[in-house]
C-alpha cells in the first residue's frame, strides 16, 4: 500500500501541473483509481489530507478528491455519491471520518476541505440503508465533539475549522433533524463570542456558524431569555470597528429579519432602526447593501402578510408595519444613496454590478409595494428637490426614484404623483452633462408609456422627433433604450386608440398614417446601421412596432418585411450569425395570407441553414435559427409545411439522438406536432421513444428534461387521448422520476416544474375521460380497473410534486397551476373522493386560496395570469365543508 499511495500522492501533486498533457494523465488516472475500488480510494485520500508532512499542494488536492466523491451539484447524482458512501464498510467510514477530524486546523487553505467533506459525510450517513452500528459516531455525537472542540483549550487554527464544520453542517442538512443538537451549537457559538480571549479569526468564524445555524436554533427564539441573549450579542456586534465583522452580524441581522420577524417588536424602534440606518449611510459599500437588504426584506415579508401569501396553518401573525413607520427616515437615506453611490456621468455599465445604488432603487421599489398608499407623501418633495438640481447626480437619483416607484403605485396615484413632472423628464432626455442621465431619461419615459399610459403627452410629433433623435445618440446604451422607448409608446398607443368606442378606427388611422412609416424606416435603418446592444434594441422595437401596426399600415409593414427578406438573401453571407433570424420571423406573423410565398421562403432559408452542418455545429451558433423555425413552423398552413416535413424530421431525429441535443431543438418537436394535429400521427411513435430515450439518460442538464416534458404536453395535445393512451403510463413514470430529482425553489427548476404541472393536467383530463366514458357501461371490465389504476397513479404521483415543489416561497406561476390542478380534480371527482387521493401534508385549503391571491395581485399590478376559477371553485369547496 505504502508504494501506491507514494504513487497517488505524486499524482495529486501533478493536478497543478501547467501541462496539460501531463494534467490529462493524472485525471485519468485519479479516476481509474477511483472507478477500481471507491471505497479504497476514499480510505488513501483522508491518509493523505490527514497526514501534515505531506505537501500542502497534495493534502490540498486529496481533499478536493475526496469532496468530489462526496458530491456534486447534480441532484441525482449526488443521491449516487451518497448511496456508494453508506455502502462502504463501517470500519472505512468510521477510519475517513476520524482522520478528518484531525485534519482540522493543520491544513493551509481556506476554507478548510476536511471541514466540507466532514458536512457532505454527515449528509451521506443520513442516506436511507446506511447502517450505524453502537460504535458508528452519530450527527449528534459528531456536533458534540466538533462544539467540544470550541470551548475547550485548542489553538485557533483547530477552534476555527471546527465552527467551519458546524456551519457546513447546519448548511447542508435540514433544521428538524439538527434541532437535537441546537444547544450545544449555540453555546459554543457564544462563547467564542463573550472569551475575551478570542481572536478576531474565531469571533468571524463563530459568526459564520450562527449564519448557518440560525434556523435550527428556532427553540432559543421562543424564549425571551434566548432572544434576549442572542439579538444582544448580534447588535453588538454589528459595532464593531472590523468591516469584515460588521458585516457579517449584519448578515445575521437581515436572517433574522427574516425567520423571525414575529419577534422583533422589542427590538425594532430602540436598536434595529438605528443600526440598519447607520449601515445604509456607511461609506462602505457591502454595509450600506446590508442595511438596505434588512428592509428589503422586511418590506417583502409585510407585502406577503397582507397579500394572504402565507400558510395560516403556520400561526401567521398580523403585520407590524415597521416599514410603514420608518418611511420618513428610509427614504431621505435611500435617496441620498442614489445621488452618492454615482461616480462617472457617462458610465453606465455600473448599473450591471450589485451596488448600494441599485439596492436602493430596489429598496424603494419593494417599500412602494408594501406602501403604496404613503410612500409617495415622502418620495414626492425630495424629487422635487433634486430634479431640478444642477449636480446631475440628483437629477439622476430623481429620475431613478420615480422609475421605482412608478410600478407600484395604482395608475391614478401615479398619473397625480408624477404628471408635474414630465416636463422635467421630458428635458432630461437631452441633458448634455450625462448619459447616465439622458438614459435615465429615456428608461422612465417608457416605464411610464407601459405602467400609466394617461401620461403620454399629447403632443406627439414633439415626442417622436426627440425619440427618432436619440436613436442615435452618441451614447448607444442611451439609443437602445430610446428603441425600447419608442416601441413602448407605438405598442401603448395601439392600445389605446384600438379600444375607443366611438371613432377608434379613425383615431388608429389618423395617428398611424401620421408617423408609422417614419418610425419603421428609422427603426429599419438602425437595425442594420449599428453593431451591439444599439442594433439588437432597433431589431426589438422594429419587430414591436411592425407587429402592433393597424390595417392602414400594412403595406409599410409589407415593405419592412420585404427589405428583411432581401438582407436576408444577399447580407447574410457578410453578418453571419448577426442577421436576426427569430426578429423577422416574428415580423412575419402580420403578413396577410397571400404572401405564403414570403413565408415558404424564409422557411427553405432555416432548413438549408439547419442542414447544412451536423447537430453539434448548430446547436452551439444558431440557436435564433431555431427560435425562427418555431415561428416559422406555425405561420405555414400543412401543405406548405409538407413540403419541408422530410428535412425536418430527418434533422430533428439527428440532434435529439446526439449525444448533446439542443433544448430548443426537442421544443421545435412539440412546435411541429402542434402545427400538424393529428396529421403527425406517423410520428408520433418514433419522437415519443426518442424523448423517453433522452428522459432515460443519466446525466441530461434540467433544460433539456423540462423541454422534454413540454414537448410531450404539445404531442399529447396535438394527437388526442386516443393515440396518447400508449403512452400513459410510461410518460408517469418519467415524471414519478422527475419529481424526486427537482429542486424546490431553484430558478433553475422552476421551468421544469411548471411543465410537470401541465402536463399533470393534461393527462389527468385524459383519463378522466376515458373513466367517465368507461364507468356509464354497466359491468366493470379489466379496461376500467386499468385506466382507475392509471389515475390513481396520476394523482398520487401529482401529490408528491407538489410536496416536493410547493411551499411559501414557491413562485405564483408553481402556486396557481398546482391550485388549478386540484380545483379541476375537486370537479372532476368531487370534493370527498379528491381529498382522499389528494391527502398530503400540504394544505390544500391554503394553496388554493394563496392561488386566488396571488393571481390577483398580480393581475392588478402586472396584468399577468387570468383568473384561477378551478382554484376559486375549490376554496368554494373548502368553505362550504367548513
């Protein structure tokens, strides 16, 4: 063993060579190593990491070995890692486990890896079939001895990477299984905090673990006495005269804003609203956010209270305002802010980066929210102040202010609290000093033009020259804001004139013939005249403008289209993967029927692109290529499309059988299925054993399975239950699958989750159907029992998505499709009959009713989601039983 492992060791030494062929080697190697005998390889990584006489750059990678046999991000499989953790002998697990133990505090790096992979080995024993035996250390014996380590005589190396351990610990494992070991981790934690002797290292690292460790130690908030003694402790130390420390208990502060925000009333007024206030007028720029996140949060959490959001099963308690109440002193600071965190007029790729200036627009925006009926008491005079104000940082700041409160006032608080001062506005779109301020400009205009149209001004032709000006400012962060401007305004003005009762027709006429063909040509000009973000904002707001256009306007739209198709021809070969493909199919969606020609065309272009290289190719430089296809796929009547079905179909199979198929490509399946109906039917059977293929795979990033399931709801809906049935059954066991691998509130899953959901419903209507069809014959036959069985299945496995997926935090679009669904099973089955195969822990009553909420909160502020009636109808339900 000891040549092996002199062997390995010079291995790990080589993972830093700069040869990347001798680097290529040494991966292979480790992995052969690792892939012969796992357990093995595990074992001589911690005798490497443990051992001090080793080189730090081997002890270093041995533990970086070690975490990545540990975990990963992928969920599934990091289920495998722990899965071949707890099949490894006990006395391996218990020898691994011991030597990092002693490997804390001897290690050079930071952070520490023994500390990590000490965390993703308290996971992995908690992994169902490990088998601890009398001798086996438990999570709570573990946490023991690592709070031990703490408060008993140690150097500060060791003290630190044991509060490391317990932070990655509280990090990685859920608060009900640590809630055992609350007392011993908070008393370690304090008393690092009240020995004098701690060093400046310990008090940060014991901050870091009460960061960790604030949620499970719930049961000391409960208490005053424990309250008492931690928000002291946190309060004082956000004094101190370290940065570093300071931030860190401020970090600790806004946690605890946020788990325990029932508590704070003692606290609030004497002691939270000074410290928060001085952090957001500190020079430091992570102190001041600090500050502004405390109140972010807690405007966010007295939005939801009055929005009903949360779970009453949960002991919800009454908002107390405490954000209404420092309005006068929040929004003098946070103004302030905006006009000091400004350097360079002119720089505004600033905005880019997470500053205490953008943390204040988004403080005032989230204080709008939850106070829309008084923010504007106290925003309004300072505006006044400063719009006017020769230093452009307050005219910047002023403009900023209104564009994030703008949304969040009801459009006649917003016509009365900002129409005094659109001329100023209007003015600032050519202020000379600063782009900075002429963009400012130019985004709130169109903020405006969306959320409180009323202030367009009426005199129009003023307005579109100073538009058509900016188009090519010098600036072209400043003209592409003017592109989005300006189709903002044509968008708003459509609207507008379309739904006027009386003479709407000739107002849309009159206004349209007036200036469309100027903007489209100005728009059309720039589209091809500029490079970057300035070309791309004129390509959007053409496609805006070409597409909200009357009947009036057609022939300029026709023209605009027409000169698109000739660049198309005989630019394309120059700008490459510039033209914009996807813009000018969208365009085409306002082409009268007649022009198939133009259609059919732009269509033999996307598939002579397609083809005219393998998958990979395509995949990574025409991703627009497919998104016009999609569009294009729709727009062509069947015989038309026909003609293209063979290319397209050869060339779809190619890419979702390659070893990495485009999500876009597996969408463009369901796009086509779509457009043919029940024409696709001889399709159907090879693209559905392809996308359970794909499905099947180990490793397929989660844009790929979402696109997966989305495809399937577009097939299952083209073809019909009838030639779906087949499929059924293996299309639930996919999601069962899918449902135990998705990631509650992970912006990354939330696509796919969604999808799940529709494609629940879809199949649950289907069997519904097929049951209701089957159960109005007299005698149960086995066809019946088949498809009550398949239902079952549905319903049982829809209920443990949403366990998995639905909780306070889970986004509207999760809450109201989930709410949807049950409020259609409710009707379908009836209410006693659903809630048998619906019972769950969840609670329905408040899912349903936090759907209803959400939907028109939303519908009011945003105009998004229409009204959830199965949701409505289900708490119906629930308020009749009760």
């Amino acid at each position: 063993m000891l040549n092996s492992l002199k062997c390995l060791i010079q291995y790990l030494e080589q993972t830093i060579s700069p040869d990347k062929n001798v680097l290529a080697k040494t991966h292979l190697m480790l992995e052969k190593c690792a892939q012969d005998d796992m357990g093995q390889f595990i074992s001589n990584m911690s005798v490497v990491i443990a051992d001090p006489n080793n080189s730090p750059i081997a002890r270093q990678a041995a533990g970086l070995q070690l975490k990545n046999c540990l975990t990963v991000k992928d969920v599934t499989l990091k289920k495998e890692c722990q899965q071949r953790w707890s099949k490894l002998e006990e006395e391996t697990r218990m020898a691994v486990r011991e030597r990092l133990i002693s490997t804390l505090g001897t290690e050079n790096i930071h952070p520490s890896c023994a500390a990590q992979c000490l965390a993703y080995i308290a996971v992995a024993e908690l992994f169902p079939g490990t088998q601890p035996s009398s001798e086996m250390t438990s999570l709570e014996d573990l946490l023991s001895e690592l709070c031990d380590l703490v408060v008993q005589p140690a150097n500060e190396h060791r003290k630190e990477a044991a509060l490391e351990t317990i932070a990655y610990i509280c990090q990685e494992i859920h608060v009900v299984i640590l809630v055992n070991s609350y007392t011993s981790i908070l008393h370690s934690i304090l008393f690092c905090m009240e020995d004098s002797k701690s060093t400046t290292r310990i008090r940060l690292a014991a901050a870091r673990a009460l960061l960790s460790s604030l949620e499970c130690i719930y049961p000391t908030f409960d208490t005053e006495e424990g309250r008492d003694a931690i928000m002291q402790v946190v309060c004082d130390g956000t004094q101190s005269s370290s940065v570093e420390e300071s931030m860190i208990w401020l970090q600790i502060l806004v946690k605890i804003g946020s788990c325990y925000y029932h508590h704070l009333e003692n606290y609030m007024e004497s002691t939270i609203v000074p410290i928060t206030l001085k952090a957001m007028a500190s020079t430091d720029s992570d102190i001041a956010l600090q500050g502004m996140e405390f109140w972010c949060s807690v405007a966010e959490i007295e939005f939801n209270l009055a929005s009903g959001v949360y779970d009453p099963a949960h002991d919800v308690v009454p908002s107390s305002c405490y954000a209404e109440k420092a309005l006068p002193k929040l929004v003098p600071l946070l103004m302030s802010a905006l006009v000091g965190w400004q350097d360079d007029p002119n720089d505004i790729d600033d905005f880019d980066d997470w500053s205490p200036f953008n943390g204040a627009c988004s403080c005032l925006m989230l204080l709008a929210q939850c106070c829309s009926n008084t923010v504007a008491t106290y925003v309004t005079p300072k505006i006044l102040f400063y719009i006017t104000r020769s230093d452009w940082r307050y005219r910047n700041a002023a403009l900023w202010t209104i564009g994030s409160i703008l949304e969040e006032l009801k459009p006649e608080k917003a016509f009365s609290e900002i129409s005094p001062f659109m001329a100023n506005i209007w003015e600032l779109i050519y202020d000379k000093t600063s782009a900075k301020v002429r963009y400012a400009a130019q985004v709130l205009m169109g903020r405006i033009f969306e959320f409180c149209p009323a202030l367009i001004p009426s005199d129009l032709r003023k307005l579109i020259k100073g538009l058509l000006v900016h188009l090519e400012d010098d600036d072209h962060r400043v003209a592409a804001a003017a592109s989005k401007t300006l189709s903002l305004l044509v968008r708003e003005i459509f609207k507008i004139t379309s739904k006027k009762k009386e003479g709407g027709t000739r107002l849309v006429a009159a206004w349209f013939l007036r200036y469309y063909k100027k903007i489209a040509k100005k728009l059309l000009e720039c589209s091809g005249k500029f490079r970057d973000s300035q070309k791309c904002a004129a390509q959007e707001a053409l496609v805006d403008v070409l597409l909200n256009s009357p009947d009036v306007c057609y022939v300029t739209v026709k023209e605009t289209i027409t000169t698109l198709m000739g660049r198309l021809r005989y630019e394309v070969a120059a700008e490459g993967d510039d033209f914009p493909y996807a813009m000018l199919s969208r365009a085409m969606r306002k082409l009268k029927a007649e022009e198939i020609q133009m259609r059919h065309d732009f269509m033999c272009k996307l598939m002579s692109l397609l083809t005219s290289e393998g998958p990979q190719g395509v995949v990574k430089d025409k991703e627009d290529v497919f998104l016009a296809t999609s569009t294009t796929i729709s727009l062509l009547p069947h015989d038309e499309l026909n003609v293209h079905l063979p290319a397209m179909i050869a060339y779809f199979k190619l890419s979702v059988e390659s070893l990495d198929p485009s999500p876009t490509v597996v969408s463009l399946i369901g796009d086509l299925f779509c457009a043919l109906g029940t024409q696709s039917l001889p399709y159907l059977d090879g693209f559905c054993l392809n996308l359970f293929d794909l499905l099947a795979r180990n490793k397929i990033p989660t844009k790929i399975r979402s696109s997966c399931v989305a495809a399937l709801i577009d097939i299952a809906n083209s073809v019909g239950v009838n030639n779906f049935w087949p499929y059924i059954a293996y299309t639930l066991t996919q999601l069962e699958y899918a449902s135990s691998i998705t990631v509650k509130n992970d912006p990354e899953h939330e696509e796919l989750q969604e999808n799940m959901l529709q494609l629940y419903t879809a199949l649950f209507v289907f069997i519904c159907g097929q049951v209701s069809g089957q159960s109005s014959k007299k005698k149960k036959n086995q066809e019946l029992i088949s498809q009550l069985s398949l239902m079952e299945d549905c319903l049982v496995g829809f209920s443990e998505l949403m366990l998995a997926i639905v909780d306070e935090d889970a986004s509207d679009a999760i809450i109201i499709a989930s709410a949807e669904l049950v409020g259609i099973i409710f009707q379908k089955l009836s209410f006693d009959t659903a809630m048998k195969y619906l019972e769950s822990n969840l609670n329905l009553k408040w899912l349903v009713s936090a759907a209803v909420h959400r939907a028109d909160n939303s519908r009011e502020s945003k105009g998004e989601f229409s009204e959830p009636k199965f949701a409505m109808s289900a708490l119906e339900a629930f308020n009749a039983v009760e």
